[in-house]
C-alpha cells in the first residue's frame, strides 16, 4: 500500500537518475555571477571576483578583461569590488554540494591527490550542475504534489512530465547549471506547496516557516516577488470575511494583521545575505546592480512581445505554457477562491517582467524568466487535461490522447533545445520561423544522435564549439548592428 501510494514520485526519482548523465558542469554567462558567491566565499571568504571574471568563459571575460588579464576599471564599483548583480540566493543552495566537494579534493589533496582546491576544478563544477538539477527535481517533485491536489493523480504526473520536459526548465536545470532558473522553480514550488498545504488556518509556527520560505525565494531571484500576489489576494478575502462578521473559529483582524506582520518580518530578516552582500559589493543595501525602475517600460510594457515574439516569447517558445495558461483559468472560474490566488500570482510575474526593459532574457530558450511559475504551469495543465478528459468515453483513451500530445510538444521541445544548444538558430535576438521549423524536420533528425554521443563522451570538446560559435554569432551582430 506505501508503495503505491508514492509510485508516482518513485517514477519521477527514476526518470531523474536516469536524466544525471545530461548534467553539464559548465559555468558561462550569467552563472559567471551567480557562481562567483559560492566560489569567493568559500575559497576567498570574501567577495572578491578577480579570479571568477579572469576563469569566465570567453565571451564574458573578452568584454570585461584586457589584455594583460586584469578586470576593466567600468566594472569595479565605488567600493572596489567587481560588479557582480547577480543574486546570491543560488550560492546558499548550492553551499552544502560545494562544501563536500571542498572537503573531498582537500582529503584527496591530502594523500597525494593535483585537483585545484580553487573551486573551478571538476569537482565543485560537478557538484554545482548536480546541486542544480537536484533542485529542479525538488521542484517537479513540489509541483506534482500541489498539482494533485486539485486534479487526479494520473493528471498531475502526466503534466509534471509535459512542464518538465516540453518547457524552458531542462535547459537550465542540465545544460547551464550555474543559471538561477532551476533554483528559482524549486523554492516558488516549495513556498506555494506549503502556502497551499497550511491554509486557510496557520499557526504561528507555520507563519514563521512561510517566511522562512519567502525569504529564501526572494534571495534567489527577486522577480519571485510577484508570486506573493497568492497570499495577497488570500489575506484581502480573509480580512473582507473577517469585517463583515465575527467568526469563533478564526482569528480577529488584529490578530491575522499579526501574522502577516510577523510573517513579513521574517521574510525581510531572512533577505539579510542579499542586502549584506548589495551593500558590500555596491554600499548600499538597496542598490541591485540592474536596471533602476525609473528605466523600465512603466509607460509601454511589451505585454504582446512577452508572449508571442519570435525573440523568445514565450508562448511560441514553449506552447506548453499556453495550455497551462488556459487550465488556470478554468481553476479560476471553478474553483475562485482556491484557483484565484494562482492565477493571480501568474498574471502578477507576467506584468512585472512586461515591463522590464530586458523582457527577452538576451541569451534566453524561450522567456527563461517563466521557469519560476513551473509550479504554475503543471498545476494548470493538469486541470486542464483532466477537464479535457471528461469528453471522452474512456478514461484510458483520454489518457494515452493525452500523453500523445504531450510527448508531441516535449519532442519539438527537445528538437528546438538542441538547435538553440548548437546554435542552428541565434541564442540572441528574434529566430527565422521558417528556418527553424525547416531545421526541424530536416537538420535536427540527422544531427541529434551524433551531437548526443558527443555531449555524452566528448562535452568538453563541444562546449568549446558552442562557446566560439557564440563569440562569432555575437561578433556579426555588433558588426551589422544588432542589438
């Protein structure tokens, strides 16, 4: 009986076992930053980032190295210290892999053992991109228990496995690692599963842990803000319910403006390491290092461009997310007051990063940004499949209709991921449809199994060609004058 009731989840630990040897230890780009908190504090024990810019991969060290191999005066910052905007949320997930790691190639150096105990060596890259992908897995995991609770089971798996496998998420929790993304779907999964769990009624306790979460999900990735629009439209139905009438069993208005306040309190102590580390890097506590709000498309947000542009929006990226979409809606209009929240966490992220003036994510596989909602979007389709399913006779056929479908969307997912990979279509800037669909049906199939053995047994042969490919592909826009 135990064991049928976590089948599921045992399915899902498989297949992610299975999924280990895709797991690529590559720092590059964005992870550069995000890396560099872990590394400098646990090698350094400061927050010096000279040898993470000097260690970047080529197209980040190029634009911010000279010659002699010193970082550019631009990006030291009025404290002296290496821009580095990134969060450090990812660093504090990562801090346990990377504390073994240490430990081991330390005791490995110490019985005669060459590894680097630098934190670039193959040891701490390995145990970051398996940090990472561990908490992705945490995140599917989350998702299929919250999805469950609003649809059947089968629903729930079957759509844990769509989102996973036919949106942005595996690129960032496999082939860049050192990203933000996975992390990020991880602790909103967490924070909404247990927002969910613990309502309508918390105890002090459960206030306090809420925060916790909160905290830590901000710490990771600061638009995570907008999934609080869930407890936030809870808490205005809990006060309208509360002043139009006096209930035993629920606390007064006073007493839930507590909790709140407690729970607001929590999160903001627990935002300690991102204001300690802002302040450090850039003198104060409140400067992020990205684009300040006054830049932002406040007056003409992209709200289209977001959803349907070839330069990653994200519902032609990934048509996955457009179905999910359509299921929390339908939560919504079923069920409000638990659909509701949801929903209005979704549109609450997608009208914040409408209005960032990179809405695109530049070097992005689809809108990468969305990864955060992957909880979201399992709930979603779920709902959606098991309301599809009531047209058919047979539940067995609604099933395998559905698992059709969704195989559909993760091969193409998994055919557009190798052409981004590779570089058939640019990692930057709007894609040619046309070329892309061409590649497809023609390139992808005759490429994929050559490129997979070589990702598999010679990957850092191929990185290397990625990482020129890039270069160049960068290179040609400056020279025509793309953005």
């Amino acid at each position: 009986m135990l064991r049928a009731r976590y089948r599921p989840e045992l399915l899902l630990l498989f297949l992610f076992l299975l999924s280990l040897p895709l797991v690529n230890p590559w720092v590059r780009g964005d992870g550069v930053g995000y890396y560099a908190f872990a590394r400098a504090l646990l090698i350094e024990h400061n927050l010096d980032f000279t040898q993470d810019y000097l260690h970047a991969n080529d197209s980040f060290r190029g634009p911010h190295v000279d010659e002699s191999g010193r970082p550019l005066s631009q990006f030291f910052t009025i404290t002296g210290h290496l821009d580095n905007h990134f969060t450090v949320g990812p660093a504090m997930l990562w801090s346990p892999f990377l504390l073994l790691a240490h430990g081991g190639v330390l005791a490995a150096r110490g019985l005669g053992s060459h590894v680097a105990a630098d934190g670039f060596s193959a040891p701490y890259r390995v145990a970051m991109a398996l940090g990472t992908a561990f908490y992705g897995f945490l995140g599917l995991l989350l998702s299929f228990r919250l999805t469950r609770k609003y649809a059947g089971e089968r629903w729930a798996l079957l759509a844990t496995l769509g989102v996973g496998g036919a949106s942005s998420l595996p690129v960032y929790m496999y082939f860049n690692p050192s990203w933000s993304h996975a992390h990020s779907a991880f602790c909103v999964a967490l924070f909404l599963w247990y927002w969910d769990r613990t309502r309508p009624a918390r105890t002090l306790r459960q206030w306090v842990v809420l925060g916790l979460i909160a905290g830590l999900t901000l710490n990771v990735y600061y638009p995570n803000a907008m999934v609080l629009a869930a407890p936030g439209i809870e808490a205005l139905g809990e006060y309208g319910t509360r002043l139009r009438g006096p209930d035993a069993g629920r606390e007064t208005p006073m007493k839930l403006f507590g909790m709140h306040m407690l729970f607001g309190l929590v999160a903001l102590v627990c935002l300690l390491p991102t204001f300690l580390t802002r302040y450090i890097v850039y003198g104060s506590p409140f400067e992020s290092g990205y684009v300040p709000l006054r830049d932002w498309l406040w007056r003409s947000p992209v709200f289209l461009s977001v959803l349907f542009s070839a330069n990653h929006g994200l519902l032609v990226w990934t048509p996955v997310v457009l179905l999910a979409l359509g299921g929390l809606v339908f939560l919504n209009w079923r069920q409000p007051r638990a659909g509701g929240p949801f929903l209005a966490a979704a549109l609450a992220f997608y009208l914040f990063i409408a209005c960032y003036p990179n809405w695109d994510g530049l070097s992005s596989f689809g809108n990468r940004f969305f990864v955060s909602l992957t909880v979201l979007f399992a709930l979603g389709l779920a709902v959606l499949l098991e309301a599809a399913a009531r047209w058919f006779r047979r539940e067995r056929v609604a099933v395998c209709c559905a698992a059709g479908v969704l195989l559909l969307l993760v091969t193409w997912n998994v055919g557009f991921m190798f052409q981004w990979g590779t570089h058939l279509v640019p990692a930057r800037g709007p894609i040619d449809w046309s070329e892309m669909v061409r590649n497809q049906f023609e390139v992808v199939p005759q490429q994929m199994a050559s490129n997979l053995r070589k990702y598999l047994f010679k990957r850092k042969a191929m990185m290397q060609e990625i990482e020129q490919s890039d270069i160049e592909q960068r290179k040609q826009k400056e020279q025509s004058g793309t953005p």
